[in-house]
C-alpha cells in the first residue's frame, strides 16, 4: 500500500520506506489499515459532495467472503448536474444475518453516517435471482414504508429464467427434479467417449424411426445433438436442457444404461452407481411429468427471457410482453392440464415408462395426506409450479411497476420526440411524485411542456437523440435546464428509473 502511493506520490514518496525516518516505515499491518480507512473516509466523502441534494437510488448485493461471513454491498445510483448518470460505490458491511430488518438497518447507518436522507431515495434495486427473494422482497418493503416514493422495479435485463427456475425449486418434487436432471445430463456429457456413444444411439434411432416412416428425411432433418449442462449463469440453459433431454430421451437411457452394466479395467464403481441411479430416475413418471411442466412453462417465459435482454427493446413492447407472458401463464393453469397429461402419457407409452393410475390413492408422507396421484400431480406440482411463477412475474412486473416504467417513456427523444405525451408527464408527476411536486409546479410543468414540444423537437442542437440520458446532457448543456427546470428535474428522475431498468 505504502510502495503504491508512493509511486504515484513525490511527497509522500520522501518520508516513507528507505527515506521514513528512524523505523517509522508504515508497513505494519495497523498503519496500513488506518491508511485504507483515510482513503475510504476521503472517497466516500466526495461521492457525498458529489450527490449534493440529488434523489438517488440503492442498489443492495450480498455475499459471503472467504471466512464465511456474511458481507453487504451498497451502490448509489443518481444523476449529477451536468446530466450524467452516476453509480457509485459507497461501502461493504459485514452484516450477522441476511433478515430484511437487519439489512435495512445498516443500509439506514451507511447513509445516515454520510448524512443521506431516506427520504431522498427514489429507487431500489436488489439481486431478483439469488436464494435471497423473500428478503430482499421484504427489504423493499420496508423501505417504501418509510419513503413511499421508493419505487422498486427489476432490472429488466437481469437474469430472469434463474430467477423463474429458484421460484418453481420452491415446490421440492421440482427442486429435486433439476437436481437429477443435472445427474442425468453431467453423467453422459462429462466425457468424450460417452458423447461419442450418445451420438451413435441417435443415429442407430434415427435409421429405425426412418426405416419405419415415423420420420421424414431431407436436408436439414433429423440432425444430431447433444444434451445440454443447466448453468447458474447461462440464459436459458435450463430450458435448452430439458429441452434436449427430451428430445435426446431414448439415446442417453440407452449410454447410462451402458455405463451401469461395464465392469472391468478402467471403470469407476462410483461412475457406474451414478449411471444406474440415472437410470432408474429416467424410467419414473414424476421425473418424465416434471420435465413436461417445465418445458411448458419456460417455454411460455423463455421468449420473454429473451426479449428482454434485447438491447434495442422498447419498454412499453417490453411490458406488452410481460402482459401477453401472464396471460399464456394463466391459461397453462386454466386450460392446460389435458393436453399436458395427453403429452406425458405418450411419450411414458413411447419410452416403456409405466403410467400410474390417476384415480388410485396416493400417500403424501411429506404433507402428511392422502389423495390421488391425480390430485398429486395437478394440484401439488403442476398448479404450485404455474403459481409460483406467476407470482415471480408479479412480483417483478407490478401493475404499478409496470404504469411507472410505461409512463417513463413520455420524454423520450427518438423518432424526434413523436413519444412526448404531455398528460402522461404529468399524469406521472402527480400520481408517483406528489412530494417531489407541488401544486402549483404541477400546473407550472404543463405549460413548461406546452412551451417544450413546440422548442426542443424543432431546435437543431436537440436533433437526432436517441435516449433520455441524452437529453439531460444537451439540456444542461444548451441552458435549457434553467429554462424548463421541472421538465430537466423529471427527466432526471425517469433518466434513473430507465437506467434502472
């Protein structure tokens, strides 16, 4: 630490190390640490000058370091007066426990330390995929409790399908369903050879499906695959692997079933335990049920997942999306049951799997009742798995989260401002922002904007923008800041949501 700032430092460079007088080298551990604090106590310092009067936005992550403790993460996000968007790093807390209580409680003492006023935040932000949902569900809360214009909305970019996979793991016969689907999968895929074996099967099911006219041949058709690894980082990994796998079904029952019965040189008994536990959890209904819900639903989400990543997506197209996505969900619940138990019982039929019978009885041990296995299968995983995401969508896309995001988008400047809706600016301003408008600003931002869509679209400096980041620079630049100060001061706030978002 001491050689660093040295190095960038003649000053300091004069009296420290070789040059430090008597022993004085500050080298000891305790120096360096009082160093590293007037560093953090002088930066933190001038983000808060930085911020000055600003409304900002928390952006809050947790983690464990390399002792196993718990460590919180606090960003500011807030736009300086020159228009730009800034986030900044304010401070890690070692936190005893992840309640939302506790974290509300030390994000509350970083700020208060730097005289930051809850009242000022205007945004939150948190991890939506962690296994920390509920609390950081709950930690908004709080928060809006306290400040109501702490408006929480999802990052629309983040990584949706993982948090969708966590919400349907909360019913444990799915839970456990991606725990043997990744045996199945990293059993066959975790070597060469097994590739090779599952690529000959293919072939060898295609010739017979062919010779039997069940397949029709041409350029393109029938090509060869390969399962694919569920990751925690990958979009969409988890639907391409189920998706694979059922496409690929016959073929790697056949591989695991070869790795279960080789014995001899050069084979592990632990492989071949696995290979048969795989092999036995593939000729299971549930299992075969379970990978039918959830190609259905992340099939629903996944073009959602997608869109959303989209760099060039609109957020009113995107929240059209979200919508049609709740809607699809909602009739999978309503409709979808026949055709799905239609779909598993074939391809049960097809693969050798016996189908049970649903009228019979069925001892839930785990809920302590007893009912019919169709009862099990529709009402405890199928219904709970559609239930619980569609809550994971309303929790991210709220009506009202998503009426914010669509009212955001009034001040937009492509298309040389043909999005500029005066009554959705106000409309905005009045219903999310009363504190932060008065009155009388109110009426005074109507005829502001009056004034604005007749100047700005036509004014030459403010052609060809293409974001509301853009905006706020070109009118702090031009002095049209001064001129329209509400529309500059609502632009800031929506410049934040958007980015946000």
């Amino acid at each position: 630490m001491v050689k660093l700032l040295a190095s960038y430092d003649e000053e300091v460079k004069a009296v420290v190390l070789s040059n430090a007088p008597q022993n004085a080298k500050y080298t000891s551990p305790q120096i360096q640490k009082e160093i590293l604090n007037v560093i953090a106590d002088n930066v933190q310092k001038a983000i808060r000058s930085e911020i000055g009067d600003a409304k900002f936005c928390i952006i809050v992550d947790e983690s464990r370091d390399e002792s196993r403790r718990e460590q919180m993460a606090l960003v500011i996000r807030f736009v300086d007066k020159d228009g730009f968007i800034r986030e900044r790093f304010l401070d890690i807390v070692h936190v005893h426990d992840t309640y939302s209580a506790t974290l509300k409680q030390e994000i509350c003492s970083v700020l208060s330390a730097l005289n930051l006023d809850v009242q000022n935040i205007r945004g939150q932000g948190y991890d939506g995929a962690s296994n920390m949902r509920g609390e950081w569900n709950g930690l908004q809360a709080k928060f809006l409790d306290e400040c109501p214009y702490a408006y929480y909305v999802h990052c629309l970019a983040h990584q949706l399908q993982l948090a969708l996979v966590a919400a349907s793991k909360e019913v444990t016969e799915v839970h456990n369903f991606f725990d043997h689907l990744a045996l199945v999968v990293d059993t066959v895929v975790s070597s060469s050879k097994r590739n090779d074996d599952l690529r000959a099967h293919q072939v060898a099911e295609l010739e017979q499906l062919i010779e039997l006219s069940e397949l029709e041949t041409g350029r393109g058709a029938n090509q060869i695959g390969t399962l694919q690894r569920p990751g925690e980082t990958r979009w969409s990994s988890h639907y391409d692997s189920v998706c694979s796998l059922i496409k690929l079904y016959k073929p790697t029952f056949l591989v695991l079933k070869d790795i279960a019965n080789t014995k001899g040189p050069g084979t592990i008994p632990a492989t071949r335990a696995k290979a048969a536990g795989a092999v036995k959890l593939m000729m299971k209904f549930e299992f075969v049920f379970i990978m039918h819900v959830m190609k259905e639903l992340m099939g629903i989400t996944n073009l959602l997942c997608k869109k959303l990543q989209q760099k060039s997506q609109d957020i009113v197209n995107a929240m059209d999306d979200v919508a049609t996505t709740k809607r699809l969900i909602q009739n999978l619940r309503d409709h979808g049951w026949n055709k799905l138990i239609s779909d598993v019982t074939q391809f049960c039929n097809k693969q050798g799997i016996k189908v049970p019978n649903m009228a019979s009885s069925y001892a839930d041990y785990v809920r302590g009742a007893e009912v019919t296995v169709e009862h099990h299968y529709r009402y405890d995983i199928f219904m709970v798995a559609v239930d619980q995401q569609a809550h994971e969508l309303n929790c991210r896309f709220s009506e009202q989260a998503t009426e914010l995001l669509t009212l955001c988008t009034s001040l937009d400047p492509t298309d040389s401002f043909t999005k500029l809706k005066i009554d959705d600016v106000c409309s905005l301003a009045s219903k999310f922002y009363p504190a932060d408008f008065s009155e009388q600003e109110r009426d005074t931002l109507r005829q502001q904007l009056q004034h604005y869509e007749l100047d700005v679209p036509t004014n030459p400096s403010f052609q060809n923008l293409t974001t509301i980041a853009e905006l706020c620079r070109r009118l702090a630049e031009t002095g049209k800041s001064d001129d329209y100060y509400l529309i500059d001061r609502y632009a800031f706030y929506i410049f934040s949501w958007l980015f946000f978002s």
